[in-house]
C-alpha cells in the first residue's frame, strides 16, 4: 500500500485547507508528490462571474489561481513536489479523470467544508467520486472547534480498523496491509456475523470466524504490525461505527462493493453507511483498485462452482417433491447468477410453500459463506434451504396452476 504520489481536493474551505496537515503526516509514511486540484464547477458559481461569451471570466479565474498557489505554497515548504491544477466543470469527474491521468495512489478529500466538499452529507459530489474512482479515496474527517477546525487524528495509521468478511476484496486489501511498509502500527480485525436463530450454528460460525482471523493476525504480525481481532454479532455497518468508536481507532480502511461499471456505480450498503456517519477518517478501496485480471477469472470460476452446487440443492429438493421434469436455465451475468427452475406437481399446499419461500429467503451471511457451502448437503431439507438462503441474495418461490417455480438470485461478492 502506496501513496507517494496523491490528489488533493480543495475547495478552498478552511477544512479542506487543513488537508495540508494531513499531505504532512503522510510524508512521514512516503508521500512525495501532490497533484493539487480545485474545480470551478460551473453550475454552481454565481452568474456574475461569467463573461459576455458565457465563459468564467478572467479575475474569478485570477482570483482562484491565487488561492491554489497559496495552498502549493504551503505544500512545498513541507518538501512536496507540487503540480496545481485549475479545471472547470463537474467536480466529481475532474478529480476523478484527474487522478487516472496523472496515475495517482490516493484521492484526499475532506468530508465536511463548503461549497461541493460538504455534499458528502447529501451524498453529491464526494460519493461520486467514491463511486467511480478507480484508486482509494481518503475521506479526512474534521472536529469543529471554536477557533480553528482540527483533524480528528494526527498520526492517521496509528490504529487503523479494517472490517473483515473474507471475501476477495477484504483479502486484497490485507495483501495491501501486508505490503505497507510498516506505515500501519496497530491493526484491528474485525469480522461481523449477521444474527442467525439457530444459537448453535451461531457458536461454530463464531469459532470458525475467529480461527480465520487468528490466521490473518499471524501473518500480519510477521510484518511487524501489532494486531488485534474481535468478532461480533449484529449489524455490520452499526458494529463497525461502534467499535470504531469504542477502541478509539485512527482510521477505517473498507473496501466498496461490486464490480463493473454499473456495479462500481453503487456503493455497498455498509460502506455507503459508515461513510457517511462515521467520526472517524475512512479510506475507502473501490474493487477495481483490488482486483486484478486474474482475480476476477478466479471469481468467476467460483461464481460456475456456486452455481452448480445450487442446481443440485434445487434438483435435490424438486424430486424430494416428487418432480421428476425439471426445466433449468441459469444466467451468468458480470456480477450476478440467476438460476430459474419449474417443475409441475399438484396440490403442493400453501404451508409448505410458506416454508420455501422463508427458508430461501433467509439473510445472506457473507462473511462466513465458505463454512455454509461445506455444510450443504450435511443436513436436513429444510436447514438445507435456508443455507442456500445464507449464501444467495433472494428467491422467489411461484405456483400456479400446478407449476412450482423458484428463482434464486446470487451476488458476486
């Protein structure tokens, strides 16, 4: 994990001026040049400001570049290599085609201030850039005082918190941990389980979650990093803000969700959540800045073995029911798996597709998946189909006029 080379969005607020003192502490960890950008967004400046033509007008643009140079300044008494930059049109867009021109590591850009940095909390501006971006983004949190606005953190990678659901991209972002030149002095690990009503099951995914993570931590602390691991039940975007909170950590580091353009475009629940209510600083990873080409066949082979293992199940269940014709058709799509199945019975009862329809439509447990498609196939029927629910998105159970039909959507996640 690299950043010797960074943009800098300004909008010349005072919290965005204060990313200065953050560009400071992250040359303590390797930071050498910034490329520093402030955006005269168009649709949002004053009507005076245009000239006869309908362009800016060259004192708004004098005036601006006055304001930049003064930040450059500031930047190259710390030993920074500046390159200042002026552009004009949507803010998103510009630091984002900004950043892939000029092949930057990291996007820094505060999260409160005025004018389109302070959008974060409207979801404007900041999250499109989190969306599109193809590098991380460093979202630089603020405490408002009386006299002057301060960082939350001095020392931004003192102790950095890292939510874990093994899946690919938590473990590429390990990998990016594992390669940070010690920058990280204290790692907390922290994988959160989905409630389950089935306590006992419960339990095992708990030990079988914190055996994972004691491997992580053993890796980790070979690269002189000090780790920490805690598994928690409940919501993750609640248990992540909370325990950020308690254990007073420096930074949250999370990856977003999805893959491809359309994927990329939204960003996962959880992340989307602590985002925009945490206290603390968050780096966020977009999944193109993890995955590599090979990564992603990876994935897709998997997505195939997934695919097949549910076609079983569902072929396992049709003729518990006494179907023997079953009509079959699955779609792999970029980022999604939709299997479709039709089968004809007669007089199925509406109890019984009462129980389909709530087993297959179970909360989907992400972050312990491996151990569910191992306990596929060790069970009883009915706990079988709400393991398929644990490890697909939704189904949908249909009958009607003695066709029983069930669909099942999967996420690649």
């Amino acid at each position: 994990m690299k950043h010797e080379k960074i943009l800098l969005a300004t909008d010349f607020s005072k919290q965005a001026n204060n990313l200065i003192e953050t560009a400071k502490r992250l040359k303590e960890t390797g930071l050498k040049k910034v490329i520093l950008v402030h955006v005269i967004n168009t649709e949002r400046i004053k009507f005076e400001f245009f000239d006869t033509s309908n362009s800016i007008n060259q004192d708004y643009k004098e005036r601006e570049k006055k304001l930049l140079l003064k930040e450059k300044e500031r930047l190259e008494s710390l030993g920074l290599d500046v390159e200042p930059l002026i552009l004009v049109g949507s803010p998103a867009e510009k630091i984002v085609e900004t950043a892939e021109a000029k092949e930057v590591d990291l996007i820094l850009i505060a999260s409160h201030g005025k004018g389109y940095i302070k959008e974060l909390l409207l979801g404007s501006t900041t999250l499109k850039v989190i969306r599109v971006s193809k590098v991380p983004v460093l979202l630089e949190n603020y405490k408002e005082n009386k006299k002057e606005v301060e960082t939350s953190y001095n020392n931004k990678f003192n102790k950095v918190l890292i939510p874990i659901d093994f899946s690919e991209l938590s473990k590429q972002l390990i990998g990016r941990i594992k390669d940070s030149n010690k920058a990280i002095k204290n790692l907390l690990l922290l994988s959160i389980i989905e409630r389950s009503n089935n306590q006992g099951k419960l339990e095992k995914m708990k030990l079988s979650t914190k055996d994972k993570l004691k491997k992580l931590k053993t890796q980790l602390e070979k690269n002189g990093i000090n780790v920490e691991i805690k598994v928690k039940v409940g919501k993750p975007a609640k248990g992540i803000l909370e325990t950020a909170q308690k254990e007073d950590v420096s930074l949250i580091m999370m990856p977003t969700r999805g893959m491809g353009k359309i994927k990329e475009f939204m960003i996962g629940s959880t992340a989307n959540s602590v985002i925009r209510n945490s206290e603390r600083e968050v780096m966020i990873f977009p999944s193109r800045s993890l995955l590599t080409s090979e990564i992603k066949q990876k994935r897709q082979d998997k997505a195939l073995k997934k695919s097949t293992k549910l076609v079983s199940e569902l072929m396992s269940l049709y003729f518990e029911l006494g179907i023997k014709q079953v009509k079959i058709n699955v779609e792999h799509k970029s980022a999604k798996v939709i299997i479709s199945t039709q089968g004809k019975v007669a007089d199925l009862s509406f109890d019984k597709l009462e129980e389909l329809d709530s087993s297959l439509n179970v909360s989907r447990v992400t972050q312990v998946e491996e151990y569910y498609w191992e306990l596929v196939g060790e069970s009883s029927s009915s706990t079988e189909l709400s393991l398929i629910g644990m490890i697909t998105d939704k189904a949908e159970v249909e009958y009607e006029d003695d066709i029983l039909q069930i669909k099942i959507h999967m996420e690649d996640k």
